[in-house]
C-alpha cells in the first residue's frame, strides 16, 4: 500500500492537501504547523473516528481535539495505491456526533465502488492489521516511539509464529483464566469461600440443633416442676384471701354499722337545732340579737315613760276657760259703762285666752300623739303595759339557750359521728392494705408474691423453649440439612477440581507464552540489534527486549545490557525506533507493505545520529514507504 495524496479538513487544516512518493518522504514543519494534525488524520482516514470516546482529566477524544478550527465539517479524502489499483477514500460528517461516519471507496478517476470495503474495514483491508496493531507498529506518534503490548499485537505475533490464526492472545486468554479463576476464589470471596462459609453455616446449624434439643428437654423438666409449685402456691393463695377477706368485712360491717349510729344522733340534733332556731325565727324581734333587743327594750321602756308624762295635758283648759269668762264679762261691763280700762283689760282677757286655747290645742295633740305612739310600741311587744316588756326579753332569752343547747349537742354529735367516720376509714385503709395482695406484707400477699414469682419463671421457662423450638423450627429438618451439608461438599471438591484446574491451564498457558517469547524474541532482538547496531555507527551491537517489549541494550565494550533508564534520550529514542522497526518488519503482513508514519520521533538525536537514523530509513524505505514528519532541516 503506498499513500500518494490526502485532502483534509481536520483540525487546524482547511481543505489542505499532501502530496507523497514512493521511498522515504520528509515532510519538514516547524511546530505547531499540523504535522501531528497530518498523522492523526491518515489514521482517521484509514480506521475512523471514535465516536463513543468521552474526555476526561488530561484527555481529549479525536472528535473534539481535532474538530475543524473553520467550524466546518471534519472531513477528507485519500488517494492510495493497493494491491496494483488507485483508490480513493472520503470520509465526510453528517451528523456533529458522528464525525467522518459517511464512507466511500472508489477505484480513482471512476464512480466504481472497491467491493468489501466499508469505514468499519478500510484501515485493516489496505494495512492488513487492526488499527491497535497499526498504531503499534507502523505509526510512531510524537513522543510514542516506545512499543506497549495489547492483545491484538500479542495475536498477531502468535500468527506470526505458530498456526497463522489471530483468534488467541496470552493476556486475554490469561485474564480470562484469572477471571475464572478469581470467579471460585479471591481472597476471601468467590464461590469456594462461599461454598466454605455455607458448609460452616450449615454445620453449625446441625449442631446448634443438637445443643437446642437437649436445652429444650431440659427446660421442659424445669417447667414442669414450676408448674407444681404454682398449682400449690396458687391454693394456698386461694385459701388465705378468703380468711383475709371475710376477717376484713367483718371489721367493716360493724364499723359501718356503728358510723351508722353516730350519723342517726347527728341527724336528730340537727334536726332539733333547726327546730329551735326557726322558733327562735319566728318569734318576736328574731332578727336582733339579744344584746340588740336588750338595748331596744330599754329604749322602749324610756320611750314609753316619755310619752305617759306628755299624755297629761289637761290643767292648761281652765285657765283658758276663765280668761274668756274675764273677757266676756269686760265686754258686757263696757256695753253697761264703756270705761276705757274695762275695755283694755277685756282685750287682755281676750288675747290670753286665746293664747292659752291654741297651747291647750298643741298639747292636746301630742297628747293625742303620745297615745298613739304609745299603743304602737306595746302592740309591738304584745304588751299592755311597759313593765310587760322585760317578759318578753325573758321568753326571748329562754329561746336563744334552747337554741344554743341544740348546737352544742349539734356539735357533740357531729364530732362523735366525725371519730367514728375517721375510724371506719381507718378500718378502710386497713382492709384495702390487707386485702392488697401484692404489695401489703401479710400471709396472702407474700404468697401472691411468690405466686407472681414463680408464674414469672414458667413464662421466663415457655419462652425460652418457644424461642429454642422456633430456632430449631427455622433451622429446618436434620436430615435435609444433612443432605445439603453433603451436596454442598461434593460442590464444593467438584469446583475447587475446576480451581486446580484452572490453575494447571494458566501455567500451561504460561510457559506456552515463554515458549512464544522464546521463538518470537531472538529474532525481533537479532532484528533489533541489527538495526540499533546501524543507528549508532556499530556502537551498540544487542538489544534484548522483554515481553512487554520493554528493552535494555549493550554496547560492545559492556558485559551486561544497561536498562533504559541508565540511556540518554536520544538513545532511548533509536533503541526503541529500533524495537519499533523490528516489530514493523515481523509483525506485519508479508507482500505489499503498509507505509511507516513517524510524527517527530528524531528530535532528541544529534546530527550524526540523526544523518544515522535517516540513512536506515532511506534503506527501509527501499520495501515500504516512508512518511517523516519532522521540524529539522538537517
């Protein structure tokens, strides 16, 4: 296969083109000019672009790191020469998520389709290998000159060297095997370990049965014994809180029967005190207290004296009576002989007795009013004369007395009936303490306790049976338990036959790969060391390269190999170009070769190394095409 032109769109490119020939092509570009943009775009153009890469901390997928600077749709085309035709590749975008996905194959200057080619197909039909073989070998990324190992490159190095198939890798076989493995046991899981821990769970089982049985039998017997002492104590408990019981009502009903008593007495003197004090209601002046109707009988009394001296009023009508006489006769000894002093002493006569006629008025009437007033005050008391008042001061004392005697036997009786009440509660709090049969301290109480007690133990004793019966009950049948407890053994020899067995295949499959490497490594090293021998004036003349393809090389002068790290930089570059060009000579396929891609893989050489280098890829270029990308001009 040769490259002989491409058109891209891609990255920093604008509908760029290259131009290549046959044999070894420098393309020199200073940095950041798109050499590295032009070798990921062949890639592109032969294996498509991942779609499905996400970016993540320090990487970005194709499809963003070199998505058009322009906006444009990546796209592009490769003109290509394979197996004696001219063909012509395109990849275009549709769909932004999809970029490059729309392919086309045709002979160059038709509209002929290649048959069998498709974008999935393309990179692999014109290369011969897979594009993990590809970027492992023929394309040497900037700073990727090293080769790293991978199941497609460990396939096709056992095609190389044994039947020719690429269906089987060591590492995927052997992680495959490792996974098997890790399946039956890792560490402390997988299947053994879990066959292992039900074995354990299932005959601990069998013998926790065995240990709960003869619990249970042995709780039983201690059931039964409490049940006896319960039976008894209940009777016993029984018998003595019916003497309790009657002892105490005894008590009771004669107590009650003497606060009933007390209560008739109290009854019968309230009801003669309230006789006595509505007697001494209803009498006269019941509203005043004796002292009140001790002072308003002497007011009275004195009251009544006063008015019987008012009542004598009449020696003031005769003197009244005698000077009107006086006036008359003056008058008539005037009509006879009017003399001036009869008529004056007529007048006198005259005026005093009218004078003495209007004070016989006046005192006649508070007379009169005296006698009103008079029989109003003894009508008040029932009375007829004033000396009839102390009478009734004295029924009104004898009243009050009897009423005071009826309160104080009153109060004798309630105080009786208040004993006796206090007495028979009292008597209460005594039976209700003796009849307390759980917390009181007599016989029946602390034999219900000990009833309570003992009733305490037999249900402590049910439930720890129920709770054993129930685990043996979850255990399940001995018998099935000892049938799994035998399949999980016979599970358990059966995988771990497998686990042996794996562990025989992997070391088998280890030494078939160390038997690989063997037939496989002194050629690529022989290969190698020719090549690190050109590239370095003859000064390195072995190259011994590890399964990982990892290398040390050896100069002459040396008796053992030096690792890289022991290397320069530019020498670590050419040891691995040259692992790298012995990978490319005997891994891919024979007959038309596929061009050797090399991004900037010289820059750490100096010019004589470099002229070295170049002069090796002159001579690798006579069979394969060669594209150099490069910022050196030398």
């Amino acid at each position: 296969m040769k490259i002989n032109k491409l058109t891209a769109s891609f990255g920093k490119l604008e509908n760029e083109t290259l131009s290549f020939h046959e044999g070894l092509n420098v393309i020199y570009a200073p940095n950041e000019s798109g050499k590295t943009t032009w070798c990921a775009f062949i890639q592109a153009m032969l294996y498509g672009v991942d779609s499905s890469e996400r970016a993540r901390a320090g990487y970005l997928p194709d499809k963003q790191r070199y998505a058009p600077w322009s906006g444009a749709p990546m796209e592009g085309s490769m003109e290509l020469t394979a197996d004696g035709c001219d063909i012509t590749i395109t990849r275009m975008t549709r769909a932004k998520s999809a970029p490059m996905k729309e392919f086309t194959a045709i002979y160059t200057g038709t509209n002929t389709p290649v048959d069998g080619m498709t974008g999935q197909n393309a990179g692999e039909l014109l290369t011969g290998v897979t594009k993990d073989v590809f970027r492992r070998t023929a394309f040497v990324g900037q700073g990727a000159v090293a080769v790293t190992g991978s199941p497609d490159l460990e396939k096709r190095i056992s095609a190389i060297v044994s039947t020719g198939e690429e269906q089987s890798s060591f590492s995927e076989a052997d992680e495959r095997l490792r996974a098997w493995q890790r399946k039956r046991r890792y560490n402390r899981r997988g299947m053994l370990p879990e066959l292992e821990g039900k074995m354990d769970d299932v005959q601990r089982r069998l013998d926790d049965m065995g240990s709960s049985v003869e619990d249970v039998q042995r709780l039983e017997k201690q059931l039964e014994k409490k049940r006896a002492d319960c039976a008894r104590l209940e009777q016993a408990v029984t018998e003595s809180r019916k003497r309790q019981r009657r002892d105490a009502l005894e008590r009771l009903n004669a107590g009650r029967n003497e606060l009933q008593r007390a209560s008739d007495r109290h009854d019968e003197a309230m009801a003669e005190l309230s006789r006595r004090r509505e007697e001494l209601r209803k009498s006269d002046f019941g509203e005043l207290s004796r002292e009140e109707l001790r002072a308003q009988v002497e007011a009275d009394r004195e009251e009544l004296q006063a008015l019987e001296q008012r009542r004598k009023t009449g020696s003031a009508l005769w003197p009244a009576i005698l000077c009107f006489v006086l006036a008359v006769v003056g008058a008539a000894v005037y009509t006879w002989k009017p003399l001036l002093p009869l008529m004056i002493a007529a007048g006198v006569f005259c005026a005093a007795a009218v004078v003495l006629m209007l004070r016989y008025s006046k005192a006649r009437q508070a007379a009169i009013e005296a006698q009103d007033r008079k029989r109003l005050l003894l009508r008040r008391y029932r009375a007829s004369s004033s000396s009839e008042l102390a009478r009734v001061l004295e029924q009104r004392e004898a009243l009050e007395d009897a009423a005071a005697e009826a309160e104080r036997a009153e109060q004798e009786s309630r105080t009786a009936y208040e004993q006796t009440r206090r007495k028979i509660s009292s008597l209460e709090e005594s039976a209700v303490s003796e009849l307390d049969f759980a917390g009181g301290d007599t016989e029946a109480a602390r034999l219900s306790r000990a009833l309570t007690v003992s009733r305490t133990e037999c249900e402590h004793l049910s439930a720890q049976i129920a709770s054993l019966n129930g685990r043996l009950s979850a255990m399940g049948d001995p018998l099935v338990l000892a049938s799994s407890l035998s399949c999980l053994r016979d599970e358990y020899e059966q995988i771990q036959e497998e686990f042996d067995a794996i562990t025989m295949a992997e070391d088998a499959l280890r030494d078939a790969d160390s038997e690989l490497q063997r037939r496989f490594s002194p050629e690529l090293g022989r290969l190698a060391a020719q090549y690190m021998s050109e590239v370095t004036g003859g000064r390195y003349e072995d190259v011994l390269i590890n399964r990982d393809f990892s290398a040390r090389a050896r100069t002459k002068g040396d008796a053992v190999a030096r690792d890289s790290e022991y290397l320069s930089a530019g020498t670590l570059d050419l040891m691995y170009l040259a692992v790298r060009l012995a990978v490319c000579e005997l891994a891919l396929p024979d007959g038309e070769p596929c061009p050797l891609v090399i991004d900037d893989a010289l820059v750490n050489l100096d010019e004589k190394r470099f002229l070295q280098a170049m002069t090796l890829l002159k001579q690798i270029a006579r069979d394969r095409q060669v594209l150099l990308f490069t910022c050196r001009q030398s």
